[in-house]
C-alpha cells in the first residue's frame, strides 16, 4: 500500500513537472527569479528525510481543520545545486491556509541536489501535498 502511494505520488509530481508552464522558456532551461533551471536531471533531488520528511513539517491550519478542508496541494520547486529551495509556485492549491502551509514545509526542507553527469545543477521539481483530517 505505502509503495502503491508513493508510486502515485511520483507519478502525479512527474506529470505535473512535464504540464507547468513557466513564463520564460529557453531552449529545455526554465527561467525563474534565481536563474535558470532545468526540467528534469539524470539524477532528481531527493528531499533529506523523504516526505515524510516534509509532511512532519506540516502544520495543518485551524481555518482549514474548521472548515473540513482536505485535499492535495500540488507545487513547483526550483532547487539549486546545493539542495535549497529557492523558490515555490502553487500549480494547484487547496486554500484555508493549506497552500501557505505546504510553501513554507517545502522551502524549510532541504534537498540532495540534482545531477547531471555526477555534477550538481539547478532544476524545478513538482510535488503534491496531501493534506486530510483524521
């Protein structure tokens, strides 16, 4: 079950990492505010920890947990080569504070960078939030 999950969870970030559309497009390199990025890399970050990682930094808003929002939060990371994220876009979000709450875990988590021929690079990943009352 975990494996069929986190499976998914690939899948959906792989395929919103393909579908997003960033405003400036060179060539395969994506432009954000901390430069240029690729889409994708022989070797994808991993964030130190997992998700489960991210999902311990998770505060579930109170707005959200009174309203009974539940849902995912998809977003784009652009992480640099040394692992840090320095930017986050929603793709997709929840509202009740849930997309707030999903930027903040995943700027304060911290990757093992991407690479490329054994050496570090700057590139956007997608990632999907679950958020969901017990």
């Amino acid at each position: 079950m975990k494996f069929k999950k986190s499976f998914q969870v690939l899948f959906v970030g792989l395929f919103l990492m393909f579908l997003s559309f960033p405003t400036n497009i060179s060539g395969l390199n994506i432009v954000s505010n901390g430069g240029v990025y690729l889409p994708f890399a022989e070797k994808m970050p991993e964030p130190i920890g997992g998700l489960a990682g991210i999902n311990k930094k998770i505060i579930y808003p109170s707005i959200a947990k009174e309203a009974g929002i539940e849902g995912r939060v998809f977003l784009l990371a652009f992480i640099d080569e040394n692992g840090t994220v320095n930017d986050v876009k929603v793709l997709k979000g929840i509202g009740g504070g849930c997309d707030e709450a999903a930027i903040k875990a995943l700027k304060n988590t911290k990757f093992r960078p991407a690479t490329n021929k054994g050496k570090p690079v700057k590139v956007k990943f997608s990632i999907a939030i679950t958020f969901k009352l017990r």
